[in-house]
C-alpha cells in the first residue's frame, strides 16, 4: 500500500468554514479517478489521502500517474503539496517538508522520518513537550526508546500512533463513497454581474465533474446548472446532449454557448452544479480515416452547439408522411433518427413532382395571368375537418418564378402553396 | 527561387492554385454538363463559398443543386439548411434522391446567429454543404465564411439579393440567376482558376429529376 498525501492550503483560504466541507467532497468525487480509496480530513490546511498500490499499474506506474494528478490540481488551479509514504500517517507528516516527500518503503519512510523535528507529530501538545523538557527533539530519539516505555508513560494510543506512522500497524479507515447523484456547488466571496466572470469558477467545477463521471466510468445526457441570486430565485440551465459526453471542455463550450445569449436577472453569487441521471459512456475511438462513426460524433456536436446557442427547437430535421395534402405530407423531425416505420418514399415515384421550397402558411393570391401545367385535383382529408378540395397549377408570375398555385374548390379562391424553384 | 513552370499543365495549374506543384482543388459535378464545362475542375469548388445571385425566388436556383446535393447525400453527408427563405419540402426533397432525415433546418433569430450557424457548419466534416440565405451581409463575413468552408472543404451555397451583384466579395465563385423561358440563365460573375464572363442556360432539374413510373420499375 502506498499513499499520496495532499495538502491544500489554499482551499481553507478560499472557502469559509462551512464550504471547504463542500468543497473538499468535490475534491474527494474529482480524487476517485484515480483511487478507490480516497479519505479526506478537515484539518487546517485540509489534508486529501489517496491510495495508489492498487492503482499503480492502471496508469503506468508511480511518476506517471503522479504526473497526472500535480497536472490535474493545476488545471483546477489549486495550490497543493504532495507526499508520497506507505503509511497515511507518513505521508500526511512529509507535506511538512521542504524536499524529499516521496518514499517507497518502509525502511525508507524511518530513515526519512528521522531527522524531522518532533512537534510535526500529531500528537497531543502536552505529550509533545513533555518529551522536549526530555531533551528529546527530533522523531529519530523518540523512536529509539523501547516502545514499553512510551507506553507506560503517554498510554498506549501515542504507541500506536508511532507504529502506524511507519506503517507497522494497519491504520483502517472508512473509505469515502461516491453519491449515486452529482450535486456540486460553489460561493463566491462576492457578487459576479458577467457573465464572462462566470467562466473561471465554472471551469473547475466541470473539471471535477469530469473527474467524477470518470471515476464512476459513466457519461450524462444532461445536467443542470444553477446560478444563485442574492434572495432571488436561482436561474437554470439545463444543458442537453445530444449523445453521452464526460468532456468538460465539450461542457464548457456548451455552457459558454448558452451564457453567450443569457441576461442576468441579478448579480450571481454562487453556483451550483445537478446531474442525477447517468448512462454508459459512448466512446467513439480516435480513427486515422474519418469513420462514419466520427463523422456522427463531429455533427453530434455541432448540434449540440447550434441547439445551446439558438435553442432546441430552432434545429430540425424532416420526414414524410403519408398524406394527400401536400401541407400535411410532412413534418419536422428531431435530427440524426434514422428512418422508422413505413418507408414513404416508396410510394413517392407514383406521385406527380412537388416543387421543393413550401410556404410556411397559406397566401391568398390574384388569379394567376400564365397557367404553364394543369389541374392536378387533391381531395382529402374528409375525416378530420380539414376538408381539402383543390385544383393545382403551376403558375408563372411576372418576375419569372413558377408558383405552386391551387384553386379552392369549395369558396372559388386562389392560393399559393410553394414554388418550383 | 523556384524554377518557372516547365509545361502548359503546370501553367494551367499555376493560373488556378496560385502554385503550379499542387493538384488543383477538387470539384463537385454539378450534374449539368453545361455548367461543368465552365466551371474550373468541372464542378462546385469544394472547400470554397459560391454566391448564387439570385433575381427572384423560385426561378430555379435551387433545382440547380439538387444533382450535386443528391451526389454527396448517397456519400454520407448531411445537408444543412439555414434560414431558408420558404419550407424546403420533403416530399419533393425526397423525389429528387434526398432522403429527409439527412437535412438539418437551422433557423435563427439574428443575422448574426445565422452567420454564426453558417460558419459552425461549414467547419463539420459530416456536413456536405451548407445553404445558407442571410440577410444582409458585407465581404468581411463571406471572407471568415470562405476561410471556414476552406479548413473543412465542405461546399458553401450562400443566397443572395440582386444587390449584391454590384458589390466586390472574396467568394471563390459568384453565379448571377435570372429567369428564362424553360430554363435558368447563369452568368459568372467571377470564378476563382477559371474564366468569368460567360453566359450559359441551363434547363430546370425537375423536369428530368423525377423519374416516370416506367423508369422506376425498370
């Protein structure tokens, strides 16, 4: 077993006392990508345990995946010592020191504590000067005395502290469980009236996210953003996608997206982050020829974009429908459904051409001067009160269009449906 | 230095790319065989933005794309339309080899949206053309849309008003559309590599697109 100790000084800086609990679970949920055993404790500064024997060989050995985890509290922008030691305790007093915090074993780790001044210890303020009024000032003395008499004189408890220490005694603990539902929020120590001021926060809470949806090996379809007001109801943002994603650069840009054209009510002052529905991760493999299943991928996100910037319903696709009238011989459908049902078009070569641009409503219009082809009669819809009888013409009109005109048979009038254009 | 162009190919090549060593860009047969022939590489220019000028609606500009659209439909591609002016019709779409589900309708509020939109789909490899009729819109924005179609090759179709005829912008090509008696009469106005000036007719594509019941079953 190995331990990294994290030591966060700027995060019991930043948050007040009741947030740096919030934040350190946030911490904890960003930790598990890397450790099944993550504990942390609220000490000041706030310490965060990971266990990586049992990780070591997933992510290529020690410095590898320390590399990666001194690169993902950079990229939170957090401040941050790391110590590495094969008990918690080892590891937690080795953040203390200047240099030389990683050690492998457990001779190693006694060699290392040594030298190290003996109030670095976490033991009870009394027990520590009753030992320097001993003369004794570094770990090195102390841990030469025989081991009965420490216990006879401070109780067996600072015994066990010091055989824990350097990991000679198992030293249990509960390790943290991920929520089954992602809920993160932050304060800020004032009151942000930009939206682009919003970003720098934002950035680390779906960093952490990220880190969470990895460590659970899951992906969202959505998730909801919640910008707090100052005795005002929050504003949501439900942000959609279109497939599963764990990206926080592909949610920033989601975000961003819908902040771009979002007016603040009031000054926000905190925010909070909601996913309580996860799914499988859909991971599309990196192909040196573009697959058609990366070019679904590439216009996935292209609609996620278009729908986070213009609205969701402002991006359609089409389908057909098997109706005579030629306004209800269509509908929008949502994009990127593959046909389903009965295939329409089959039927389509028996039908005569329709002209490819419809208008959006109907447009009552002179009686045409130039017929150039005609009638073609569409009587229909008898069933559900939108009776049609109608004569269709194409039409040629002063300015060169050819109009998809029809008569109405039952008040006389004439319309124009499209044009053949 | 480099060495001067040794054949009349190179010459040729030179006069179209601006470098006589590259293969010159590739086209999309535009499926009108007379078009073709006056267009460089015979065809739409692919990662590149054509101006359709169009003096009317319904005079057939669109019936001039459908071959060339249909084409990268059966490769895979989507179709992206964005704030066309009427209701592209399925139906119709769908009798001229463009199966519905493959087009994208994008509406937009603003003019500044719609070129937003224009330029994020331009950008997508999925995505084979973009039509797009915006409102009003000057050379500094059909410049940021031709450099976008460049990155990705997507073809872009922008619709614009007859005014725009008499302004300058850096679309590698520019049609004018009038009507004409059983037909569309193009001018280029200007073709990147290739020759402008030239005056051609082309007939309308639904008359031949739309296959009789016999030459379906057949």
């Amino acid at each position: 077993m190995l331990w990294l100790c994290l030591r966060l000084p700027q995060l019991a800086r930043e948050a007040q006392a009741i947030s740096t609990a919030a934040a350190m679970e946030r911490l904890a949920a960003w930790a598990y990508q890397w450790s099944s055993q993550v504990s942390y404790r609220l000490s000041d500064p706030p310490l965060l345990w990971l266990e990586l024997g049992a990780s070591e060989h997933l992510f290529g050995g020690y410095a590898a995946l320390l590399e990666q985890v001194q690169a993902g509290l950079t990229q939170l922008k957090l401040s941050h010592v790391c110590a590495l030691a094969p008990s918690p305790h080892g590891a937690a007093l080795l953040t203390q020191a200047e240099r030389q915090r990683c050690v492998y074993t457990r001779p190693q780790l006694r060699l290392r504590l040594e030298p190290l001044p003996l109030e670095w210890l976490e033991l009870p303020i009394e027990v520590i000067g009753a030992l320097q009024s001993a003369g004794l000032r570094n770990i090195g003395q102390l841990l030469a005395l025989p081991a009965a008499a420490i216990a006879r004189r401070f109780g067996p408890q600072t015994c066990r502290y010091l055989r824990q220490l350097l990991g000679q005694q198992s030293d249990p603990r509960t390790a943290w469980q991920l929520p089954s539902t992602y809920q993160a929020r932050c304060e800020f120590g004032c009151e942000l009236r930009e939206t682009t001021a919003l970003l720098f926060p934002l950035q680390r809470l779906l960093l952490e996210f990220q880190g969470y949806l990895r460590g659970r090996d899951c992906a969202v379809l959505r998730f909801t953003l919640k910008l707090e007001h100052y005795r005002l109801p929050a504003s949501d943002l439900t942000i959609g996608l279109s497939a599963p994603g764990r990206e926080a650069a592909q949610f920033l840009q989601l975000v961003r997206e819908r902040l771009h054209n979002l007016v603040l009510p009031a000054p926000v002052c905190g925010l909070c982050l909601e996913a309580l529905e996860f799914t499988a991760p859909g991971i599309v493999q990196a192909d040196l020829f573009g697959s058609p299943a990366q070019q679904l991928q590439q216009l996935q996100l292209l609609l996620d974009r278009l729908r986070a910037r213009l609205g969701a319903d402002q991006v359609q696709s089409l389908a057909l429908k098997p109706d005579y009238r030629p306004e209800r011989a269509w509908d929008y459908a949502p994009p990127l459904q593959t046909r389903s049902g009965r295939d329409c078009t089959v039927a389509d070569d028996y039908q005569p051409a329709r002209p490819c641009f419809l208008a959006t409503q109907l447009q009552r219009v002179a009686p045409p001067a130039r017929l150039l082809s005609g009638p073609e009669r569409i009587e229909s819809g008898w069933w559900d009160r939108a009776d049609a009888a109608r004569d269709y013409y194409i039409a040629l009109a002063e300015d060169g269009a050819r109009l998809w005109v029809f008569r109405n048979l039952s008040d006389g009038g004439w319309y124009l449906q499209g044009l053949w254009t | 230095m480099k060495p001067p162009p040794a054949t009349l190919e190179q010459l040729t090549r030179l006069c179209q790319n601006g470098d006589w060593n590259r293969e010159p860009k590739p086209a999309l047969p535009s499926g009108f065989a007379e078009l073709d022939a006056h267009l460089p590489g015979g065809g739409w220019p692919c990662g590149a933005i054509a101006e359709l000028i169009s003096d009317a609606l319904g005079i057939g500009e669109l019936g001039l794309l459908m071959p060339a659209l249909s084409s990268l439909v059966r490769a895979g591609r989507y179709i992206a339309w964005i704030t066309p002016p009427y209701l592209p019709y399925a139906p119709a779409l769908a009798q001229r080899g463009l199966p519905p589900e493959r087009m994208l309708l994008i509406r937009a509020q603003t003019l500044q949206q719609s070129l937003w939109a224009t330029e994020q789909a331009l950008r997508c490899p999925a995505i084979g053309a973009v039509l797009s009729w915006p409102a009003y819109i000057v050379d500094r924005n059909v410049r940021r849309l031709q450099l976008a179609a460049e990155a990705a090759g997507t073809v872009g179709f922008l619709y614009r008003p007859p005014e725009a005829a008499r302004e300058s912008s850096p679309a590698a090509l520019r049609l004018r559309l009038q009507a004409a008696f059983d037909g569309i009469l193009i001018e280029i106005k200007k073709s990147r590599g290739g020759r402008a000036g030239a005056r051609l007719q082309c007939p309308h594509s639904n008359a031949l697109a739309v296959p009789t019941p016999a030459a379906a079953r057949a």
